[in-house]
C-alpha cells in the first residue's frame, strides 16, 4: 500500500510540471500569420462555394475544415492598395488623400511613419515581426542626386542607396519582397531597407520597366513561400512573432510554374490560384512541423475580389465563379468586389469546423491583435479597427462602430449596417457593366440592397425604402466627418475634402 501510495505521489509530482508547461503553453500570446492573396475571388475557394467552384484548393479548405469561416468579411476596398493601408493601420484608406486608384511602384509612401501599424503593436508587445511579399504602399526610394525621383526616366534612382519609410520604418524587423504588384516594376526585389542588388536591364511583366537581370515574374510566389518557411524555422519557441505574407498571385502577370500548368482545366488563372494554395499549405506545414501549430493564429484572405484579367467570362462558361454568387468583382462596390475569404485557424483558441456571418472588415486585424495580446490602442490609431477575438470564442461582437464602409477604385462609397447596404452609386462604381457611365439617364441615383434576402444585389430598393436610405446616409455621413468610426477619441481625416457622392445625384 505505501509502495503503490509513493508511486502515486511521484507521478503527480512528474506531471506536475508538464501540466504547468501546458498550462504556460496556453495563456501565452499566440504567434499570429497573416496571408493576404492578391486578387482571390470568394468563389474561388472550393470550400466557400462548392456548388459553382472549380477550382481545387485543399489547403484553404483543410484550414476551414480545422477553424473557422468568416462569411461576411469585407476589405475596406474593392483594390489593393488601400486595402492594405487599412489592414495594416485599421483606419480606411479615404481618410488619407489618396481618394481613388493605387499606387505604382515607384509611389511615395502613402503611410506615414507616425502611425501605429499592427506590425509596430505586436512589436510593443514582444514579438517578432517580418512582412515578406508585395508592399504596394509606396517607398521613399533613393537618388544618386538628392533630387526627387525622376519618374519618367528613372535615371536617378540608386540602387545601392537606403530605402526610406517601409516596413522596417512602419514596425516590421524584418522585410522581403517586392515594391508594388508583379506587374510594376521595378522588377527587383528589397531585403529590409536595401534592394538585393541593381536594376540593369528592362524587362515587361505587363509593364516595362527597369529590371534585376535574375528577376523573373514566375519565381516571386514560390520565393515568398520559401522566405516565409525560412522565416518560421528560424523563430525561437520563447518568443512569439507575427508575419504579414503578401502573395503576389494570383494577379496578373498569371505565371503558374510549370509544374501547375494545366492542373485546373480552367486556364493560367486557376492553375496559378492552385499554386496559391499549395504555397499556403506549405507555409501552414512548417507552422505544424515546428510545433507552433496550436497556439498559432492563422489568417488566410485575399485583398479584394477576382480581377476581369482573370478570364472570368471564359471560367464561367467552363462552371467556374469566382465571385461565387455575389454581383461584380475587383474593382467593384458590388460585394464580389470587396467580400473575401477570411478562414482563421487556432486550436488553441477556436473550435474546429466554426463559422460565423457576423460583418467584419480587414481593418479590424489591429484591435483584435491588440486584443488577443492585451495592448492598448492609443486614440490616434486604429480609427476604423473593431476587435472580432470574441466570434472566435462563439460570441458577438461589442463595438460602438455602426456599419462598416466600402469603397471602390474610382472613390464611389457604400455603407453596410445589418442586412442593409447603400450604394451612392448608379452602377458598379468600378470595372463591371454597368458602370457609371453606361447607366442609363433616369435611373436612381443610388442603391440600396437588402444583403439577407438579396445578395447577388439584384432588387434595388433605394426608391422604394427611403428611410432607410436616409438612414444610412447620415451614419455615413458622420463616420466620414469625425475621423474616427469607432471610439470617441479625437480624430481627423488627412483629406481637407472627401467628396461622398461621385456620380452626379
């Protein structure tokens, strides 16, 4: 008896400690991936739109398949740029004077070096931070003379100079990648503040422009992959880190490798949307095989929805939507414009096999990061930024933000609130027919769809809900005018002017 009683002590006493590990391991900040697709469509994962998808991806779907699926998440807009000055500020785009259109490769930065980024709070809070892919928020690139960049020529950049306010500037230790799209050059790619050697040559990858004589459009996704890996396996278990993976695909130029080539049946674009996802799962395994898998939050969503470069007429024709049902595409203030795949794994902080359709935006990654870490936002950041942690815990979200705002490449606004969307827009407000210019005169001079009942946006009651509309026009309205849609701090827009209607009313 004594001897099985002293047996019995010494296990407990042996487990004890395991049982603290696991138990430390638990309440520890969870190490958190953020990969943003460029250009993915929402009825481009498999998962998300079964019935008229395509498009194999198994990699996204086994994520959906082990966490949860957001299926109302919205970028805050319908292009890239400003898509990704809002997930990495968690203020929308229009705030700053960059009020329609993107960047080019070659643009000022268009995030000032003073403002907080989710990179700069996590940094705050112990972790490690690297940004690896496409940048396209504008550098401030260096001159051989000192003088501003020569844009038409580009005779005086110097490629061996420091590159000033980029991710390194913005809270990030560590960068890799490329300046702008694929398609913009320059071709080149930058490590932390320097390029990796010199443009010498001009190549066209859509657009000519100077090029690194190594550099080929087709190799980017795969580098991003391997960097993002090597990234991973250099991480200490100790300390937690947070990587924002900006994919370069899969937009245009549509360089699946040879290996994916005619994989999909669909063409070039589902092929490359295939490597997308193999890259993803390869990320993903070196995230389980470093054993960071289960207090690991990772984050897969795109940047805005499938651009017409696509094919995606031809695709449809073959069954294949990539906007699934939702009404336009990239570029657009119709939902297939700017509603993304957002699938979020965690084991440690999620139930497999979740989802939810409570409205969230790409902006709200900094409050929930500030959240899940215990950081305090400082009223001067994160104007437009709501925390989603508590969906992931099964509950609703508690927030004083009362809709969410869209925008579309051409500046045109949409306000979301519950099932409710305004559009001041006659058309799509971006690429898709009708545009603007092709309604015909006498239509209304806005929209308003009810997103429950309606979400292909097909039964415009803007003439037939007036209050509604009216409604929604003055939150609007007052989120635009108080520099701020959450909170009651003290706020200020950068613009003098934002111009909320852009079609004539």
């Amino acid at each position: 008896m004594k001897k099985s009683l002293s047996l019995i002590v010494g296990a407990v006493l042996l487990a004890f400690p395991l049982a603290m590990g696991v138990a430390r391991a638990s309440a520890a900040k969870p190490n958190i991936i953020c990969i943003l697709a460029d250009d993915l469509g929402y009825g481009d994962v498999q998962f998300l739109n079964p019935e008229r998808g395509k498009i194999s991806t198994p990699h996204i779907d086994q994520l959906a398949r082990q966490g949860m699926v957001f299926t109302d998440a919205h970028t805050s807009s319908s292009v890239c740029t400003p898509t990704r000055y809002g997930l990495l500020t968690g203020r929308y785009n229009w705030r700053t004077t960059k009020q329609a259109g993107v960047l080019s490769g070659y643009s000022a930065p268009m995030i000032a070096r003073d403002r907080l980024t989710v990179a700069g709070i996590l940094k705050q809070q112990g972790y490690s931070t690297a940004c690896i892919g496409k940048w396209h928020l504008g550098l401030g690139l260096p001159t051989t003379n000192g003088k501003s960049l020569n844009i038409k020529g580009l005779t005086n950049i110097d490629w061996k100079g420091v590159i000033e306010n980029g991710p390194t500037d913005l809270g990030f230790d560590f960068y890799y990648g490329i300046s702008a799209s694929l398609d913009m050059p320059p071709y080149i790619y930058i490590e932390n503040d320097r390029f990796v050697g010199a443009c010498t040559t001009q190549k066209a990858f859509h657009r000519k422009g100077p090029a690194h004589a190594d550099f080929e459009a087709v190799d980017v996704l795969p580098e991003i992959g391997r960097k993002t890996v090597a990234f991973i396996k250099g991480q200490d278990a100790l300390k937690p880190f947070f990587a924002y993976v900006a994919f370069t695909s899969p937009h245009t130029p549509i360089v699946p490798t040879k290996g994916w080539q005619g994989k999909s049946e669909l063409g070039p674009y589902g092929d490359f949307t295939m490597q997308t996802d193999a890259v993803i799962g390869e990320i993903v395994a070196a995230i389980d095989q470093q054993g960071f898998g289960e207090n690991t939050l990772i984050i897969v969503t795109s940047d805005n929805g499938c651009s017409k470069a696509a094919g995606i007429a031809e695709m449809q024709e073959k069954g294949h939507f990539p906007s699934a049902r939702l009404r336009g595409s990239k570029a657009d203030l119709w939902d297939g414009g700017h509603r993304v795949p957002f699938i979020v794994r965690w084991p440690a902080g999620i139930e497999a096999g979740s989802s939810s359709d409570q409205l969230i935006c790409l902006t709200d990654l900094m409050a929930t990061c500030a959240e899940i870490t215990g950081a305090v936002i400082p009223d001067s950041a994160g104007e437009d930024s709501v925390s989603f942690l508590p969906v992931l815990k099964g509950k609703p979200i508690a927030s004083d933000r009362e809709g969410v705002i869209h925008h579309s490449i051409s500046g045109h606004f949409a306000y979301r609130q519950g099932k409710w969307k305004l559009l001041l827009a006659k058309g799509s407000g971006g690429w898709t027919s009708p545009t603007e210019a092709q309604v015909p005169s006498g239509s209304p001079e806005a929209q308003l769809y009810d997103m429950e009942n309606d979400p292909g946006e097909t039964r415009n009651l803007y003439e037939n809900k007036p209050e509604i509309a009216k409604r929604l026009l003055a939150q609007l309205e007052a989120d635009v005018a108080r520099g701020r849609s959450t909170g009651d701090g003290p706020a200020k827009n950068d613009a003098d002017r934002i111009k909320l209607w852009k079609s004539a009313k």
